[in-house]
C-alpha cells in the first residue's frame, strides 16, 4: 500500500489532531520507528504491508500502523488476512525484508538496492497489545475522623491578621468550602507545623492561575462543582475509550477525581480546596482498562506544550516481590518530556513511591520512582510519623502527608457535589506536591524540570530529628530512606522559587562498566560465573577522576545510577549498598522476604539521590550481600554506574539520548554517520528477555492495608539496616578494582569498556569488523571458498556459545537484556537477519551466529522490540541489538512460602519461561 503524495505533505499537521480511537478487536496494531533520512515513510509502509493511523503522541518518527485481523478485512488490504493462520505476517515480511537486505549486502554494492534502503529505514517495528494497566483498590471507610482544633504554621499570614483558628484562615483569604477546616493537612490548628504550609502562599496571592496540571489516573468528573470551573479539556484525553472527555465510567473509577480535588478543588460551598484552588486541571485517563505503551506514552506527552505538572499516582506492583520498569517507549516518552514539554523546560513528573512497606517491598524495584525524571513522593501520616504502607528507598526525594494517625486525606470525590473523608495511602501524597509545584511555577514560570528538584531538596523541612534513619551527607544535609529531604513545605519552596538562579543544562558521566572474573552469559539470559557472594559479601570498585568530570564538562552532581548483574536463586535475600568517595553509603536494595524469583537481577538499575552535591572523585563501592542460606545462594557479576548533574559550561551542554534513539534533527541522509555513543542509559532500568512484556499498572492504593487510616505510624526505626562500609571481602575474595585504564565515557565519542582480558579477546576484535569478511568474498571471487569460510565460521561461535559478560570490546552495560536503554559504551556488533531462514538448520546455525556476535549478550534476536541502528553500515556494522522489556510477573500474593520453596527443583528441570497471564483475564495480581 503507498501512500498519496498529497496524504504524505498531510503528515505534520497530523500532530494537531487528536489521538484516533482504536479497534483492537478487529486490526494488529504495530509502533514503527522510521528514520525519514533512508527512505521516505510511504515505501516502508508498503513493504510492511500496514496503513498509517497516526504519530505516537510527541514521539517524532514512531508511528502507529496497523493491518486487520482474520475476519476483518480492510478494501486497502483485501486477501491479506487469511496468511496470518502461519503466525503475524506484518513480522514475517519484516524478517523477509532483512533477510533480502542481507542477500543484497553480499552480491551488490552498498546502496543500490531497496530491501538494504528500506531495512535502514525500518528503526524498529514493536507490536502493540493492549495490556491492563490494572488500578488499585480505595481503602475502606476510615474510623471517625477526629477533627479537632489546629492552627496553621506561623507567620504565614499577613502580622496584623488575628488569625487563630481554621475558620479565621478561611475568612481571612475567603475560603467558605464547608470542608476546609476538616482539611489538617492545610490548616492544622492542633499542630501547627505539621502541614504542607500553603496559607501563606495564598496571602502572597499564588493560587496556581495560568498553571496546567494533568492527574494520569483513571478519570476526571469534569461535572463535578468543586473541578468544572477548574477544568481544562484541551489537555485531557480518554486513552482507554478513545474519547475526548476522561470521564469515570467505571465504579471504582473514583481515584484520579480525588488525586484532582488535593490539586485544584476550586474555593467556593462544595467539599473543601485544592493546594492550587486556581490552576487548570485536566485528566488524562489511562487506568480503567487495557491499553498499549504507544497510548500510555502518548499519554505522559499529551499537552505538554502546556500541561506543566503531571501528577502520577501508579506504577508497578508494590507487592514486595516485583521488580519492573518502563518499556522502551514510556522511557523515551518520559525523556521527551523533559527535554521537550513546556517549550524546553521540562515536564516535571510527580510519582507516588508506593504503598508496599508493608509486605517489604521497596520503591528502588520501580522502575518509574527511580528514574532521574521523577519527583519520587513517600507520605507521613497526621502526626508526621512513618505510615508502615509508604515505601523506603534512596530514589524517595521529599514526602508529603496522608492518611495515619487517625485520619485520612479530605477532598472532592465523584458526583454532583459528592466528598470524601477516606482518601489516602502515597496516592494521596503525590498530587499534594503537584499542587505545590503549580503554586512555584505561577511565581517563577521559568523553572526547569531540575530546577523543581533543586527547590524540592532545599526546601524540605527536617522532621523527627531524632528518628535513627537519618544520616548526613557529605553536602551537609539530613537524609532518610523514609522522608528523603524532609516534608514538603510550599510557602519556604515558592519564597525560595521566586530568586532561585536556575541550574545549568544536565551533564553526565559514564563512569564505567565492570566484569568480575568469570563472568558469562549467553543471549537467552543465562548468566553464569562471576564471584560467588560469601559471608562477608562481594566488593568492586570504579574511579571516578578529575579528567573524567573535565572531559564530560562535569560541574555538579545530582543522581547516581547503578546497574548490576548478579544471579541468585533468590533475589529477596540480595542486599546492595554503594559507598562513596566520602564514606556516604547508599542502601540500594535490602532484604524481600516476598521476593522468591530465581532470575536475579540482569542489569537492573538502582538510583540514589543520597549523594546530590557530593563531591564524586574516588572509588565507589558497591558490595553486595545476602542471606547466606544454603539453598539459596548466588554470585556478583559485575555493575557500572552513571553520575548525573549540571555542567560546567552551558555553551557545550548536550542533549541525553537513549543509546537507541536516533537524532531527531539527523536529516543529513548520510548512511555512514557515526552512532550516537552506546552509553550506559541511565534513565531506566534493564528487563530480563524471557520474561512477558505484559504489565500492569495500578494506583498505589492496591496493598494499602484496611488500618491504613488509623494506625499509629513510627519514627524511631531504620528503614534498612547497611552493613558497615569497612567490612572486609570474605578471606580469598579479594575487592575487584577497576583496572587502572579504565577511560572515561566521553558523550561525544565512542569510549571502551574496562580491560577485563580472557580468552576470546582477539576473537571478538575480529567479530567486530566485517570488511575482512567482505573483503574475503570480492577479492577471492569464488562461491565455495567464501561459503566454505562462512560455514567455518559458525561452528566457531558454537564453540564460544557462552562468552564473558564484557570484553575488550563489549561494555558492562551491552549486556542489557531489555528494552532499548542501557547499551554499552562501546558499539557492538550486531546481525539481525540471523534468524531469518526458513529450514531448521538454519536457524539453528544463526541463532548460534546471535550469540557470538553479541559476545554472549542476553539479547532476543527477534526485531520487533528492539533497535538495529546503523548495523547495514558495511564498514562497521555495529548498532544496538533487539531488546526486551523486564517483566517480573509476581508469584501469586496468598501463595505459601512452602509452595513456592516446593517448586524450585521442578523450576530447574525446565527452561525459565514467564509466569504472565494473559492481559485481560482479571485475575492478574494489581500491579503499581
């Protein structure tokens, strides 16, 4: 099918319209990523077979297509339908198409044939299943609230106002919302400080006008008399029933009206008052049924030329035994987002850190509240104390109040004019600070997404000074695993907002990517070797330098990233701590009792905003312990780690790419442009290849314990318990230091992984280049010999099935077994029409030529979810290989430990293979 010139001169203007609705039922839909310099968009479409619906949100170059389904025959593609009884013919013809691209590539002249010009093209083709995105069940009806006087935090308000009681607050700033004096958590007249400290903010006249702030969740009751004067239907959307209005249409569709009502519940008789009573609100719903992750990354996109703030108050499941991150899109949805939304300032994305503390789970194993993009939220109950539901990590920046102690959060709920006293859990405590971020940015609307952060961190106040959680840092400031900063306070951040000094553009640092001896692991995600992890641990180290922070105009720092590699037949007994130049340690993960998985952690990434404004040169540590069971043991085989911050100088700051993406503005058409650096990604975390792409995602509320309301939180307990930072390897497993050349990670050049030499070094030099491959072939002449050669060659690689985790050549992070984010420094390479063949023996010998040309790496060779960037350049076919989304499907919530510890020998016997269920079946455990 081609598509009209005139359709073709259409396509920008496309971008205004608004998303079309979607008929899975009777078409396959499929995100293709085109690269426009290659080949115009029509002839890929062509060739694929699929007709254009539309762009995938404000992602540039991803497009939506789709083709019917058996049965469901569409006048442009008549007669196509009936082949997909052989399997998923868009797929098939894909893999045809390379497969003809690699013919060519050996008979002909760069160039000159249209399967090499349209494989160039064709960035990536990933299929599209709606998943349900599963919400999250509203706590029970709380005990009686008790509502008894309080004041708020003093002086707020204007001296001369006598001033003494919620209601005097509400006359003074006219304020008649019936609720308010029950809302503690604006006006506390029993505890003055002990409230997000917003009165004042309003007497300075900061409500939130001109602001736009979007509640992600599962709808906006837009009829509501405490939101319709607020809302703002350009920026909302229905991505679950394709319609413009996200109204609740469901039963338990209650959640995202009350997450609005904290924001922006206007000031008039109904319920009580939003943080911001004047911003715009708009609801983007995505949670009340199934939907895809090109809609779930339109939707964290959608409006972002206005929508400021988009407050998020799910994720994965905090059941204490799941581990999941964002697919390929949402990362690159989210990225866009900062680099692109409100004109170039940024989206700033609030996240609930999840309601699992109570079954042990922890908000470093959610790869949405420990991406650098969010502002990570934990709560406090009324009393200020630790709620046992809110999740500790190092990724949580500030908390904020909700239910606890005796009360709950009070605000609109759906209906006419409809509240409700029950709100609460982190759901609770996330658009609170969304609200306060809109009061910050009426005052100062040039704040970027970081500078939010900043302000976040500085502005916190220190609660609980005697709770033992927490620690100094090495920047002189208190934090804690529970409160990261401290609480929000909005009148201290929105004074501090109006002559802050805006940061600097981001600066990163790949600091480097380390094997320990023995490391292996072949394509299928089989991880073997490494350092057994002892009674004392296992300990390796990397340097950062002066010149690596000069070369990467390297100034300040904010985040660190950490991935790891470490195999275990139970990963809910791994610990994971990194220490710091200065001795500051970082607890990245501490003990799962739930967490029963066999698969380990395939370069999965932590985060810690523990060392923001730490000076980094030195070693880091990073140790890794467990539980010392016997039945359950494991081995450490290798991490790196990212520094991320501002720069020295603006004049040579530089954009951040996911390794995988190509550069937006690369119109050049020039096939033997260097790759954009294969760096450690940073942003999101690595996913295991067997593993199901389905997920859920919920709203925090889902585990929120029935007493969640009124019991008494805690503030005198560790989050996690580190071991001391001193203690000694085991007695023969010495501290893996980094090699002494190990070179810093330039984002302007293509940098080599740490020396980790073996035996397959001068192996995977020559794997590297293919000219002499080609150059055998021309020179020669001859079919036999050059087939001869080829065959050789293969039976090689069988030999070197399993190599080491990263080579000379193949940097830590290349063994990232996910969804396009975390591939390693160095450029590797890449084949992917060896699984094109039809017969069995071929592909079987090609599956084999994978393994070795990836060097061993856990990466699927099937190319709908994954990158092939640049891998027809015939001088160096190096790019990204395909990759698949970590899915850590939890074993059932109520399942005996004996049953679980029952099945391990039979899980031994059998390939590892996903625990998914089907999307849709409803009996999916919720997910966060």
């Amino acid at each position: 099918m081609r598509l009209p010139c005139t359709l073709l001169l259409l396509l920008p203007f496309t971008l205004a319209l608004q998303p079309q609705p979607r008929t899975y039922s009777t078409h396959a839909y499929y995100v293709l990523h085109h690269s426009p310099s290659s080949s115009p968009l029509a002839d890929s479409l062509q060739a694929l077979g699929v007709e254009l619906v539309e762009q995938v949100g404000e992602l540039r170059d991803h497009w939506l297509v789709r083709v019917p389904k058996p049965g469901s025959v569409s006048p442009s593609l008549a007669g196509r339908s009936e082949q997909w009884e052989d399997g998923d013919e868009v797929m098939q013809r894909w893999l045809a198409l390379q497969h003809r691209a690699r013919a060519q590539a050996a008979l002909t002249s760069r160039g000159e044939e249209d399967a090499r010009r349209l494989v160039r093209a064709i960035r990536s083709l990933e299929p599209q299943v709606p998943r349900q995105r599963t919400k999250r069940g509203d706590p029970p009806p709380p005990p009686p609230a008790l509502f008894l006087p309080r004041q708020g935090p003093t002086p707020l308000l204007r001296p001369q106002a006598n001033i003494t009681t919620a209601a005097d607050v509400g006359n003074y700033l006219d304020i008649h919302d019936p609720e308010f004096t029950a809302q503690w958590h604006l006006v506390n007249e029993l505890s003055p400080f002990k409230t997000i400290n917003v009165t004042g903010v309003w007497d300075m006249g900061f409500t939130g006008a001109g602001v736009r702030v979007a509640v992600i969740d599962d709808g906006l009751d837009m009829d509501s008399d405490d939101l319709a004067a607020n809302y703002d239907a350009a920026g909302s959307w229905d991505f679950n029933d394709h319609v413009p209005e996200p109204k609740p249409r469901l039963s338990d569709d209650r959640h995202g009206t009350r997450c609005t009502g904290e924001i922006g519940a206007v000031r008039n008789d109904v319920c009580g008052v939003g943080v911001a009573y004047d911003t715009r609100v708009s609801g983007i719903r995505i949670l009340s049924g199934p939907i895809s992750d090109a809609d779930e990354a339109a939707s964290l996109n959608y409006g972002f030329d206005e929508t400021s703030v988009y407050s998020c108050s799910w994720g994965p499941p905090d059941d204490g035994m799941s581990m999941e991150a964002p697919q390929d899109l949402i990362q690159k949805a989210m990225l866009n987002g900062v680099q692109n939304g409100r004109g170039g300032k940024g989206s700033i994305f609030v996240f609930a850190s999840g309601n699992g503390a109570g079954n042990g789970d922890q908000c470093n194993f959610d790869g949405y509240t420990n991406s650098i993009f969010s502002i990570t939220v934990a709560a406090i109950d009324k009393d200020a104390n630790h709620p046992y539901y809110s999740e500790a990590c190092a990724a949580n920046l500030v908390v904020a109040y909700s239910s606890g102690g005796g009360d709950n959060i009070h605000t609109t709920d759906v209906g006419k004019n409809k509240c409700t006293s029950s709100h609460g859990g982190t759901s609770a405590a996330a658009p609170l600070v969304a609200g306060v971020m809109a009061l910050a940015l009426q005052a100062r609307p040039e704040l970027t997404w970081r500078d939010a952060q900043h302000l976040v961190i500085r502005s916190s106040v220190h609660i609980n000074p005697d709770d033992p959680d927490w620690e100094q840092t090495a920047s002189g400031r208190r934090y804690s695993y529970k409160y990261g900063y401290g609480a929000i306070d909005g009148y201290t951040l929105v004074q501090m907002a109006k002559t802050w000094e805006l940061v600097k553009p981001q600066a990163w640092v790949d600091v480097g990517e380390l094997d320990l001896p023995g490391a292996e692991m072949d394509w299928e995600g089989h991880m073997m070797g490494g350092t057994p992890i002892g009674p004392s641990g296992v300990s390796s180290s990397l340097s950062v330098t002066g010149d690596m922070l000069q070369e990467n105009n390297f100034e300040r720092m904010e985040h660190v990233t950490i991935r790891v590699w470490i195999n275990h037949k139970k990963r809910g007994d791994v610990e994971v701590q990194l220490e710091s130049p200065n001795g500051i340690v970082s607890v990245l993960a501490a003990k799962r009792p739930r967490d029963f998985d066999e698969g380990g952690f395939k370069g999965w990434q932590f985060s810690s905003v523990k060392h923001w404004d730490e000076d980094p040169t030195g070693d880091w540590k990073l140790t890794v312990h467990d539980q010392q069971d016997a039945t359950s043991n494991g081995s450490f085989l290798g991490w790196s780690m990212m520094l991320w911050g501002s720069v020295v100088d603006p004049s040579k700051a530089k954009l951040w790419q996911l390794p995988t993406s190509v550069p937006p503005d690369d119109e050049s058409g020039d096939e033997d442009a260097e790759e954009p650096p294969t760096t450690s990604d940073g942003a999101t975390p690595t996913v295991d290849p067997s593993a199901s792409k389905t997920k859920q995602l919920s709203k925090p509320t889902d585990h929120l314990p029935g007493d969640h309301s009124d019991q008494t939180g805690e503030a005198d307990q560790p989050a996690f318990t580190p071991k001391p930072p001193g203690e000694p390897a085991e007695s023969g497993v010495a501290d893996v230091e980094q090699p002494t050349s190990a070179p810093s990670s330039s984002p302007t050049s293509m940098p080599s992984a740490p020396l980790d030499e073996g035996y397959f070094n001068h192996i995977k030099d020559l794997l590297k280049d293919s000219k002499w491959l080609i150059g055998t072939v021309v020179l020669v002449g001859l079919f036999i010999i050059g087939a001869g050669f080829y065959y050789w060659r293969r039976r090689h690689r069988r030999r070197a099935a399993y190599k080491g985790v990263a080579g000379d050549e193949v940097a830590m992070s290349a063994m990232e077994n996910g969804n396009g984010n975390g591939v390693g420094r160095s450029k590797e390479v890449y084949d992917p029409f060896a699984v094109t063949a039809s017969d069995e023996e071929d592909e079987e010998e090609e599956a084999d030529e994978t393994v070795a040309l990836t060097s061993g790496r856990p990466r699927s060779a099937r190319p709908e979810v994954g990158y092939h960037d640049g891998f027809l350049e015939d001088d160096d076919p190096a790019s990204a290989a395909p990759q698949r989304l970590y899915r850590d499907e939890p074993e059932d919530a109520d399942k005996p430990r004996e049953e679980a510890n029952g099945n391990a020998e039979d899980k031994e016997e059998e390939q590892p293979k996903s625990t998914t269920r089907e999307a849709g079946t409803g009996d999916e455990p919720p997910l966060v």
